[in-house]
C-alpha cells in the first residue's frame, strides 16, 4: 500500500528508455500515513505541495543552500545538498485536506480544493488557508450539495464527484457539484464561481444537464 508515498522517477533529456514507468526503491518518499492518503500533488510558485485527507503540505524537492565565501574560506560559494530528489517535507496545515483528487486546482496565485470532511471549500496561497465556503457566504450552499453519493464518490465524469478548474479569462474558480440522483428534475448538477480578483463568490450559478 503506497497511499501515502510520493514517486519519483530518474528522467533525462534524450533518453531511449521510457523512464516515467520506471520507479526504483530508493525513488519512493512517504509522508505521514495517519492523515491519509496523498490525494493530489500540485504546483504553486515553482513549489510541489502534497494534499491528503486530513494534511496539506510542502514537498522540499533537490533543494540547496548556499555557504557564503567568508564561512567556505574557499573565496566562493558553495551549495550544500543531500542528492535526494525529496529531502524532507513540511506540513502547512492539519486536519483540512481533500479526498477528491478533481475538487483540487491551482490558479497563479493559489490552491482550492473541497473538503467534505469538513463541508468546506478552502483557497491556500503557500501560506495561509481560508475556508472562503465559510467567509464569502456561501456555508449554505455547501452544506446543501455535499452528502449522498458525492461523498464517496470521486468521479465525476459519470455526475458523481466533484470538478474544480480555474477560468483564466475571468480570474475565477469553477466549481462543479455532481450529484446525479436519476431523477430528471435533479437540482444538484451545477457549479458555482469564485473570483479572485474581488474576492468572492460571483452571483453566476450554471445549471449544468
């Protein structure tokens, strides 16, 4: 069971053999497993952060410091590295995370996921997290939609899961509720926005078919 480890693998420029499928012993890092599985792995300012059940947290991949010329008495800098691809990591929040690998999208500026643990959709910048669900009025909203099969289920290609994307013409989130119960008149497919650039929750809800 490798729910809670991060893969890596030895890729190269030009390269013959297809090294994307290939994963050595030493490439696999775990993070903590009593927060659950490791759930989406996402990009934000040219770091890699890792979202679980219950965590969210940074990934500290090749990095390296530097020894200033006075302390090397070499007369240069010298960078200083373990050789690892993933030296350790750092966790930013606990108790908040996902178990939707679709809720999670990230824009320039920040993450959003779902947590239907907590009934909540959260934004985080790299360093702090809102539950904006919460704190832009829309509580209600989320504690309507989230229940039934969306819960357990993380699919939402066959209307049960959940879907986050990010519109970059318009700076906002998109968040779709899929919630397909059979019946025609079902109320629960449709998505919601969140704008960045005023910092709320936009008036325009889409009823999705």
């Amino acid at each position: 069971d490798w729910s809670s480890d991060v893969c890596s693998s030895d890729l190269y420029n030009g390269e013959i053999e297809d090294s994307w499928s290939k994963y050595l012993p030493d490439n696999f890092y775990d993070v903590e497993g009593n927060y659950g599985e490791i759930n989406a792995l996402i990009a934000l300012r040219n770091q890699i952060y890792y979202i679980q059940e219950r965590g969210i947290g940074l990934l500290l991949i090749n990095p390296t410091s530097l020894i200033d010329a006075g302390t090397s008495g070499t007369g240069t800098a010298i960078k200083l590295g373990q050789g690892k691809t993933i030296e350790r990591h750092d966790y930013m929040a606990i108790d908040v995370g996902t178990k939707h690998q679709w809720s999670v999208y990230s824009s320039q500026n920040s993450i959003s996921f779902i947590d239907v643990r907590q009934k909540k959709i959260f934004i985080f910048d790299g360093k702090s997290l809102e539950p904006i669900s919460d704190t832009k009025g829309q509580r209600n909203f989320i504690n309507k939609r989230l229940h039934n099969i969306i819960i357990t289920n993380d699919n939402p290609v066959i209307s049960k899961g959940l879907l986050t994307t990010y519109d970059y013409q318009n700076n906002e989130y998109l968040y779709t509720f899929k919630n397909d119960n059979g019946s025609e008149t079902n109320d629960e497919n449709l998505t919601i926005a969140f704008s960045e650039e005023i910092g709320r929750a936009s008036c325009r809800e889409r009823v999705f078919a």
